[in-house]
C-alpha cells in the first residue's frame, strides 16, 4: 500500500547551471517513467527555479523538494526561505530536520516540528529526518533516541493522508562515509519508528507513512534494504549527483 520512495539531497553542491545539466540527465535516464516509485530530488534553493523548469520543460517524472525552510510566512528574517516561496516555485517536498542542520546549525526538535506544521499548512510534504551519532549507537540506546526525536519532531501534527509526511531515517555515523548500516540495522530502528506512529497516529495512518533509510544508500545495496518490511526506499546523498547512480536506484526500487 505505501508507495516507495527515492529522493535525492543534493547538500552543497551543483552551482545553478550544473543543477540544470543534472537534471537534464536524470529526466533523460527517468524518460521511460519510474513505475510506481516516487522520486524527488532536493537541490539547493537557489537552484530550485532551474530544476522546476527543467521538470516542466521535459515533462520529468520527479518531483522538487527543497533542502530547508524557515517557519514564518515572511517578514525579517534575512537570508531564510519562507513556506509560500517554495509552493511559488513548484516545490512540492522539504527535507528537515537533517543531521547536518541539526549538528552544524544547532537545529533542535522543536524548530523542527514548527517548521514540519508551516510545511503542511502550506501543502508541502515534509522529508523528516532523525537518527543517531555513533555514540549513541555505541551506547546500545539508538532505539530510544531516535523514538525520542519522532515524539518530538511529531507533537501535535496533524496528519489526515499518510502520503502527506514522510521520514527518513538516516544514522549519522553511516553519512557520507561510505559506511553502511546493515538492512537488519535499517529494519530494527525502523520498526521502532513505526511502531511509535502507531501509538500516535493509529494504525491505518502510520502504515501509510513513508519511512526511507539514508546514509551511504547506493545502486549495490539499495536492493538488500528493500527487502525489509518497513523500508520504504532512500534518502540519497552522494549517490544522488550522478544521474546514472540515482536512477539505477530509481529503477532498483521499481
Ligand atoms: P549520503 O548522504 O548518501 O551521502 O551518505 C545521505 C544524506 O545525508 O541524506
């Protein structure tokens, strides 16, 4: 019933005009269609504009999502992206939440969730992600961590259509450092997850919410973590900026 998920995160990289070539050769690779998967692709926000045109241009089956938004319709707020900006441009995703943001610009559970309600009153999906440090997981208590940060990110969200909000679980320790969590590890923590949506949310909604692994997510083994009951597809960093590796894990995932 849930539909699977690829979305690509850009970070920091691809200037306006890379961006534009990047997804000229993703909707070349994607041009027979991407099944029943759903695939969004997350540059940064000043090239969001070019990426929009070139989905319209190609008719591309992706989506845009952005990478990050402030929570206020607008106002004094220099050098943030508001909700109502990111619809204008056709952006119909935001990644929050991310462990980069979270770490490198103190980002906490509660700027999160107030940025999660400004999306979805605007009609935006929000990627949500959480996960935890090699500490933590060290320390045998990622489970209860990253519970922890799902009650938080979630408090009093209102989620009707489970399509409508999507979470990626995304262990620090595995990002972009080639180190992988195994699909076992992928399983236990998103099993964890879900089960939290349902004491949440009920049953019939938190089986509906997409829960997508990141961290070194790759063509070899996006396949291993698709084989486990609650992974419903990926959130990919690195392997997003070549438009061969991120649509071999499109089709992959179909
Ligand atoms: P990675 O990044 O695939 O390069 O590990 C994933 C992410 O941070 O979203």
């Amino acid at each position: 019933m849930r539909k699977r998920m690829i979305a690509g995160n850009w970070k920091m990289n691809e200037t306006y005009s890379e961006g534009v070539v990047l997804a000229q050769g993703l909707a070349k690779e994607l041009a027979d269609g991407t099944g029943d998967v759903d695939v969004v692709v997350c540059p940064p926000a000043v090239d969001l504009k070019g990426v929009a045109e070139v989905i319209e241009h190609e008719d591309a089956p992706f989506a845009l999502g952005a990478q990050n938004v402030y929570w206020e319709e607008k106002g004094a707020y220099t050098g943030e992206t508001a909700p109502d900006m990111l619809t204008n441009i056709g952006a119909t995703y935001c990644i929050i939440g991310h462990s980069e943001r979270r770490g490198y610009f103190h980002e906490t559970d509660e700027e999160i969730n107030k940025k999660a309600k400004a999306l979805m009153a605007h009609g935006i999906v929000p990627i949500s992600c959480c996960g935890e440090s090699l500490e933590v997981r060290e320390a045998g208590k990622h489970v209860e961590f990253v519970v922890d940060q799902i009650k938080k990110d979630t408090e009093g969200l209102e989620i009707t259509d489970p399509a409508k909000y999507v979470i990626a679980y995304e262990p620090i320790w595995a990002i972009g450092t080639g180190k992988t969590a195994t699909a076992d590890d992928a399983q236990e923590v998103i099993g964890a997850i879900r089960a939290t949506l349902k004491e949440i949310f009920g049953d019939e909604v938190a089986d509906g919410i997409r829960i997508l692994y990141g961290g070194s997510a790759k063509p070899e083994n996006i396949a291993g973590f698709l084989t486990k009951e609650d992974v419903d597809g990926a959130l990919v960093g690195g392997a997003s900026l070549k438009a061969e590796s991120f649509a071999a894990m499109v089709k992959a995932s179909m």
